[in-house]
C-alpha cells in the first residue's frame, strides 16, 4: 500500500489541509507540510480523528463540481 500524502486525505474528508495538519499535531504526529507523506496506520488515525470530530464531510455528500466544456478558440481575422 503506497503512503498518502496528508492533502490527498484532506480533500478526500472535505477538509482543508490546515485542518489535517492540526489534527495530526494534536495525535502526537510529527509532519512538516500538506504534501508530506504518512504511514497507513497514521492515515487511518487521520481518517477516524477527524471523522469523530465531525470536521470531515462524506466523500459523496459534497460531489465535486462538472468539468465545463473548453470554450471554442476565437479565430483572428
């Protein structure tokens, strides 16, 4: 299983990664920034945290918005 980094589970919760990094803090979890990686067992500390606090929203409960169609290039002249 390939480590996560600390944002991807942020977005993955609905949460801001500020937020994430406070938690993991408060676990007694030492992690320098968003992009930093942690061990599974530590993500799922995350995951169950934050969860419990209720800061995380479901994945599903706040669908990401539709892509837009490109809009058609303007053609000089």
């Amino acid at each position: 299983m390939a480590k996560p980094r600390v944002h991807e589970i942020a977005s993955e919760l609905g949460v801001d990664s500020k937020v994430a990094l406070a938690k993991l803090k408060e676990l007694g979890e030492f992690v320098k920034s968003p992009s930093s990686t942690i061990e599974p067992p530590v993500a799922r500390k995350l995951r169950a945290a934050l969860e419990a606090e209720g800061a995380a929203k479901p994945a599903d409960a706040a669908p990401k918005p539709a892509a837009k169609p490109a809009a058609p290039a303007a053609k000089p002249g």
